[in-house]
C-alpha cells in the first residue's frame, strides 16, 4: 500500500476485553512471514494480547499458553503461528539452540514477547508494539514498523479494527 507511513502510532486500551479485541483484531491480518514483537514489563498484557492473535489466526485457544518455559511454540491456525518468550534467554546461542532460527525461514507468522531481550532476534522488517501499564485497568500501546512487510500489516490491521472485525464468537 502506498502513501505516507502510518507508524508510529498509539492504541489505548481501558481493559483486558480491549486490548484481547486488538490482538484478534491483528491475527486476522497476519500473513507468512509476519513479525510482531511485543515489549512490556511483567503483567504489561502481552501473553494476553497474544492470546487474541492466535485467536484471530484461527488457533484453538486451548492450545495457547505463556511459552515462557518452552521458549518457542508453534500453533496451527489459519496459518502457522510461532510463538516465543525470549524472557528467559541470556544469550543469542541459547536462542539458537532452540530452533528459533530455522523456524524464521519455515511458513508461518511470528509473535514474540520480550523481543529486544536477544538483540538480532527480530528481522529487520518487523513490527513491534510496546505495552506500557498507565494504570492498573488500562494500556498504552504503541507500534513500530521497519520496513513494508510491517508497514501493510499495520494497514491491515487498522482496517480490521475499522471494519470490526475484531470480534470473533465465543
Ligand atoms: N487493559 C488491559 N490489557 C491487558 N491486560 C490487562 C489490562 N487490564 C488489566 N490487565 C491484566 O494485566 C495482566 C497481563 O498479564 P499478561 O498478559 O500475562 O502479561 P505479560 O505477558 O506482559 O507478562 C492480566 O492479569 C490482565 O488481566
Ligand atoms: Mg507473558
């Protein structure tokens, strides 16, 4: 999509329901090769933003957990769907040895918490969103992009939130 960039940009998110709608509203719109990184303190609500993605993407919510243990978990939805925790890494060879980087070259869309924890982890075309706590009930997210493959996905998704499609039964 041509035109003007769209990042950075801001979303407010007033309770748990919202910032869920916005992470369906995104795995609606993810395609292959897709890259968002999550960044925010513990209790931030990234696994819970997670949740929606794969949710969104069409992965039976029983399958989603906090990968926090496992480091990298792949679901089956509309598309493959990598999840990753980097909370626990020290290193990029610890990283390495997970397979995470094997995986980055297979089918599927990536969404990583604790992103920047690995320095590299991240490809240079990515889109990250930082969840910062403004109160107790409420978060401010804020989205980054690096290139056009997470310059479309950003379109993508403020279509998706526009249209409303964020909402999914159940
Ligand atoms: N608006 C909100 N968005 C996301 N989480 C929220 C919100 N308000 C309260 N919370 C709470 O914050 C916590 C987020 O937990 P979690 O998603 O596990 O965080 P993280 O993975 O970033 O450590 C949950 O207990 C959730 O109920
Ligand atoms: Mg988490």
């Amino acid at each position: 999509m041509a035109g003007l960039p769209l990042a950075p940009i801001s979303f407010t998110s007033r309770e748990t329901e919202q910032t869920a709608a916005l992470g369906r509203a995104l795995g609606a719109v993810l395609e292959e090769h897709d890259y968002v990184g999550l960044r925010g303190q513990l209790g931030a609500g990234k696994t819970l933003f997670s949740r929606g993605v794969a949710e969104g993407a069409g992965v039976p919510l029983d399958d989603v957990s906090s990968p926090t243990y496992s480091i990298v978990q792949s679901y089956s939805g509309r598309l493959r769907l990598h999840h990753a925790d980097l909370y626990r890494l020290t290193s990029d060879a610890d990283l390495f040895s997970t397979g995470y980087y094997d995986l980055l070259e297979e089918p599927g869309a990536f969404l990583v918490e604790w992103v920047d924890q690995i320095a590299g982890a991240a490809p240079d075309d990515a889109m990250r969103i930082s969840i910062e706590v403004t109160s107790p009930d409420a978060r401010t997210m804020r989205v980054t992009t690096s290139g056009p493959k997470s310059e479309a996905l950003l379109a993508r998704w403020l279509e998706a939130i526009a249209a409303g499609t964020s909402s999914l039964p159940g």
